[in-house]
C-alpha cells in the first residue's frame, strides 16, 4: 500500500523527514570549505588522506578516484614524476574553479602519460583550472588511429562546458598518430579541446590557453574540434547542427617543433588567438599544414603573432583562411622564412567563406618557388579550392627578395589586394593571378605587375634595413625612408582597425602603402 501511495504523490511522515535530511546533508556538503589534496607520486601513500604534505597521496590512479568540488585544489609535489593519466571527476562553479598546480620547490611536476590517451583527460567535466605542470605522452610508433594528447578536454552530449584554463604548463613529446580534423574526426596534439556527441548540441565557453610551451609535438599544438559542425555556410559538416566556441583564448604560448599544425581553431565564434610564437612546425606530417588557421568560424582575430619555420616535410604556409571562414582577420602579424609562404586561402566547394581580411602584417623572406607535388607554383600567397566572398588583403609588406612567384592563384578564390608593399627578387618575381583585384599598390622586382591596378607603384620603396627583423618588436627595418614613393600614395579603406604594424594611426585620406603609415624615416 505504500508503495501505491507514492505512485499517486503521496508520501508518509517518515518519508519527507528522510528527504529532507538528505537535502539537509547535500545542501551541507556543497556549502562546507573547499579542500586542498596533495600528490607526492615519489614519497606519496594512497591510504592518506591526501590533505596536507606530509599525507600526501601517491598515485594518478587515486586522484583520479576522487570527485572534486567546486574551489577544490590539487596540487602534485615539484621535482617528481608521475607515469600514467591524471583523469579527475567533478566539475567546478561559477567563481569556484577546481585548480591544479604544484607545490614544493624545484621544476615542475611531470605526468609522463607514456603513449596514453592523455597525460592529462577532463572528461564531461567543466570549471577545471590547470598550471605548473610538466607534460609528457610518448609511446611506441602510434598506429594508424592513436590519438595522443598531453591535455585532452572532451565533453560528450554535454551541453555547453563552462570555464577552462590551462596555463604555464610545459607540454612535450607527444607522438601521436597522423590524424588530422576534420578527415580525421580529430587530431593528435598538445593541447585539445573536443566537443562531441549525436544527442545533445555539445561545445565550449570560456577557454583560456595562454603562456605554455609546446615543443616536439604531433600532429597538432593546440586546437579545437568538434562533432557539431553542420551549417548553411558548412553543408558538409559533422552532425546535426552546429555549436559555436565561445569565449576562446589562445594567448602568448611558444610552439617549437610541431609535427603538423601550429594553432587550429574549429567551430569557434569571435576567438581571440594573440601573440603565440610558432617555431618550426610541419615538420613530419604528410598532410599540409599552416602555423594559425580557423575553419567553418565565425569572428576569429589572429595578431601579433609571429611564425617561422624552417623546412620540414612538406611547404607549408604561415597563415590560413581555411574552409567556412566568416569575418577572420589576421593583422599585426610577423611571418619569416616559411617554406609554404605567407599566405594561403581554401574554401571547400560548397562552403560559403566571406568577409575575411589580412591587413598590416609583415611577411619576411617567406619563400615562393618550386612548385607543390600536385603542380601548383609555391608562392608567397597561395590561393587554392573553391570561391571566396570578399577577402581583402590591404596595407601588408611583403619582403621576399628570393622569390619566384608573389601570388598564384590556381582555384576560384578571387581576391582584392590594397596598399600592398610587394618586394620581390632582382630578376623579377611572378604574379600568377589574372582574376584578382589590385589597387595602390608597390610593386619591385616583379615582373608584370597586374594590368588592373590603374594606381600601381613601380619603384624601390626605399625601406629602411629591409630583411633585419628578426621578431614583431624587431621589425623596424620595414618601415619606409623618407622620399618613399609609398609615402601618402595608397587609398583609404574602410574600417581598416585604425592603427597599423608598428601602432601608427591610419590617415583618413592617402595612407602610406604598406604595412607602415608613419612619416619618412631619416
């Protein structure tokens, strides 16, 4: 009879009292004081209770039986290592992240993950705040299909994960299999971010990766991915629909050595992705690669950012406007002796890739000879796929006295090209593009000059130690003497960010051409 009561709803004396003493003890364990646990995996006791120095826990495998709570704190002892994969449970509150870092002195901790999954794996958790650690994941020869990471967070029919910081964590030789988003389904990388599932429109807000060093990485540094890509600009995407990142920051990290990519933003909205070094990246990829990159984004700024590489297995280009690009911008950049070049565009047919812009970036000695396997010429921008909407390239310089080709444009892509600064090599180098649309701007030791720029320059632009920089703050070699005939000679564009490279305001009216608008140096 009991039972039938509490089918219809109703319930005796005894069972609320049990209710509400339950409520009593769950509404007391959200309330009481956050905990702090350590983790010695060198001198450590998993019988401990893990809450202070001198009992703390010892292995991985405990910490990760743990379910924190919100403003928890683990903390893993400077100068040893753990082998094996921090996963913890629980997930955080608004203003009461879970934290992880160190304690002690001495280097940082290391989790060696040792051709694990992951050294660290935030699964379906948010609100998790990671530091002070050093990252490991390298295992035998991964097989076709091992994915390898040394931060993986993925979230699974979730909803929407809230909050998550990784920072001043040390992530290294991770040598995982060569997949690549979205072919792929995922990449290998350092530092990854997943959004996943059929069921429950899944993704990400509030994500912040900043002052961390990746070095021997495969095949990726640090990106996003996603299951939800499906849109109208995106037809062919993966699911059902689409959830946009928000929130995304990547923010003054060094990458060294990267097997593929440097910094892939996937399905993000307005991401931010601002003053990262990349150094020496597609080094052991057989797919193309590109140092920064967004695709099917919306709003995504790349700037002061600077990439390089040195020749690694395939050309590669420095910057990207991959496919289902809407509104990205990459300005204030420094790119220098990439093998692929500075620039490139590729929008899948069927995408829509429109509004996008490259504007006051500097482009030193990037190379633009040979040609790709396929056939196409190497040039210092490449345009490759499908039809674009309305890319503009305006007020850059472009340096590469060792060029063949400046500009090759072997698909659809049409683009307009503003106040440039085009330097190419003493016997003249190539601009392959007969459909494009040019205006003001400077062209020197290049051949022919496109017919269509009825303003063009064609003169020594008289830069001042022209090849010198050798970082965006060292950059000054690029900016123009005085009597250059860029000097007041370019058009004025329309929300053009206002300020130039070196931090000059933008005239309203004849701007300089090139990426410096300040007066004539002496």
């Amino acid at each position: 009879m009991i039972g039938a009561h509490l089918r219809k709803g109703a319930l005796t004396a005894a069972a609320v009292l049990a209710l509400g003493c339950a409520g009593a003890v769950q509404q007391a364990g959200a309330d009481s004081p956050p905990n702090s646990y350590y983790l010695d995996c060198a001198h450590g006791d998993d019988g401990s209770s893990g809450k202070d120095p001198g009992h703390a826990w010892k292995t991985l495998d405990k910490a990760s039986s743990v379910t924190f709570r919100p403003g928890d704190r683990l903390v893993l002892r400077r100068g040893t290592q753990c082998g094996g994969t921090l996963a913890p449970k629980g997930s955080g509150a608004p203003g009461r992240p879970i934290t992880v870092g160190a304690y002690g002195t001495g280097a940082k901790p290391e989790i060696a993950a040792s051709g694990a999954q992951a050294a660290v794996l935030l699964r379906d958790v948010q609100g998790w705040e990671l530091r002070d650690l050093d990252l490991s994941n390298h295992g035998g020869p991964p097989g076709p299909q091992d994915l390898r990471f040394g931060i993986y967070v993925v979230l699974t029919d979730f909803g929407t994960g809230s909050h998550y910081v990784v920072e001043n964590v040390d992530v290294h030789d991770v040598n995982g299999c060569e997949c690549q988003n979205p072919h792929q389904k995922d990449p290998s990388g350092g530092i990854v971010f997943k959004a996943a599932g059929t069921r429950q429109p899944t993704g990400f807000d509030d994500v912040v990766v900043q002052h961390n060093a990746l070095t021997r990485v495969d095949r990726q540094a640090i990106g996003t991915s996603s299951d939800w890509e499906r849109r109208a600009e995106y037809p062919d995407g993966r699911g059902a629909g689409y959830v946009p990142m928000t929130r995304v920051r990547v923010l003054d990290n060094r990458l060294t050595d990267i097997g593929g990519d440097g910094i892939g933003i996937y399905n993000a909205k307005n991401a931010r992705v601002e003053r990262n070094v990349v150094r020496d990246y597609s080094m052991r990829t057989t797919q193309y690669s590109a140092g920064l990159f967004a695709y099917n984004s919306d709003g995504t700024v790349f700037r002061f950012n600077d990439v390089s590489s040195v020749p690694g297995s395939l050309p590669a280009q420095a910057f990207f406007f991959e496919t289902a690009n809407v509104g990205t911008v990459f300005e204030y950049n420094f790119s220098h002796g990439n093998s692929g070049g500075a620039l490139a565009e590729c929008n899948d047919p069927g995408a829509t890739s429109k509004g996008n812009v490259f504007r006051y970036n500097i482009s030193q000695d990037d190379k633009g000879s040979g040609t790709f396997p396929w056939g196409d010429r190497i040039s210092v921008i490449n345009l490759f796929c499908g039809p674009v909407d309305g890319t503009h390239v305006y007020g850059n310089t472009f340096y590469t006295p060792d060029a063949e080709n400046v500009i090759s444009q072997s698909g659809d892509p049409v683009l307009r090209f503003t106040d440039n600064v085009f330097v190419g090599r003493a016997a003249g180098s190539a601009i392959n593009d007969t459909r494009g649309h040019y205006d003001h701007n400077l062209y020197y030791g290049v051949q022919s000059p496109p017919t269509g720029d009825s303003h063009a320059v064609t003169a020594d632009p008289r830069l001042l130690a022209p090849g010198t920089a050798t970082s965006p703050e060292a950059a000054g070699g690029l900016r123009l003497r005085a009597g250059s005939p860029a000097l007041d000679a370019g058009t004025s564009v329309a929300d053009n960010g206002g300020r130039d490279y070196f931090g000059n305001p933008i005239p309203p009216h004849t701007p300089n051409i090139g990426a410096y608008t300040g007066p004539g140096v002496r």
